[in-house]
C-alpha cells in the first residue's frame, strides 16, 4: 500500500492531476464531441533544436483509426478505440479497457512549418515530428569586440 509521503505516491497523483487539468483547460469547448470522451491517451511533447516531437500512447489503434492536423500553434489528435464484438456464448467477469473516441488538443509551445509534419504509428505508439519554422529556431548572433 502506497502512502501519501512516499515519492512514488505523490508523482502518481500529480501525474493524474496533470492529465485532469489538460482535460480541462486544453479543452475546445466548441467542439462537444470531446464532452462524451471516455479515454485520453497519454502523450509526450518534447522539443529538440529542429524540431516538436509529440508521442502518444494509442495500443490497438492502426494508423487509419487516427488523424493529426496542425492548425496555427494548435496540435489536434483525434482517434478511436473500437470495442471488440462480444460473442453470445461468452459470459464478462471484467471488463477495464477503455474504449471509444478522443481528441486531444495541444497548443505548440513554437512555431512548426505545417506543410512538412510527419505522423506515424508502430507498435501502438504515435509519433509525430514536427519541423521548427525558421524563426522558431532562433539564429545566433556573432558578438564583436569593440
């Protein structure tokens, strides 16, 4: 039994919470079909100096069950999980993975060049690489002595 003074506890429930609050605030409310989500797949957003890679946990989905679009500095993510058919002669003592439709919304903390975004999924990860445009990058600036 955890504790809520232990380290493996407290990361648990902020890792939770996290999830809740990006639920919440990354929300498009204009969209009600998030409102029936039954699931969010977990996701990384990592940046590089060339690029935003976002990677999202999606076991089970193919690559035709999911759709990335990139729209200003907003990463849209929508899929879903289908359930499997259950058979007449089948009786169900449990039943705890999560099915059903989601979209997850992710403001881009930079500017990507939209028309050269790469998405794929291999074994139920999907990564999707998103070049930097030229001004996200940055450029160095030579200092001179005087």
């Amino acid at each position: 039994m955890k504790t809520i003074g232990s380290g493996n506890g407290i990361l648990a429930l902020r890792k939770e919470m996290d999830r809740i609050f990006d639920r919440i605030w990354d929300r498009d409310w204009t969209d009600l079909t998030q409102l029936g989500d039954n699931w969010l797949p977990a996701l990384d957003v990592v940046e590089n100096p060339t690029e935003l890679v976002v990677t999202v946990d999606v076991p089970g989905l193919e690559a035709k069950d999911v759709h990335v679009t990139v729209r200003e500095n907003l990463l849209i993510i929508r899929g879903e999980k289908r359930t499997e058919s259950e058979r007449k002669d089948e009786k169900t003592y449990r039943l705890e993975r999560q099915y059903g439709a989601f979209t997850r919304h992710i403001a881009l903390p930079v500017a990507v060049d939209s028309t050269k975004v790469a998405a794929k999924v291999h074994n139920g990860v999907l990564t999707i690489e998103m070049p930097k445009t030229a001004a996200a990058k940055g450029q160095e600036v030579p200092v001179l002595a005087s």
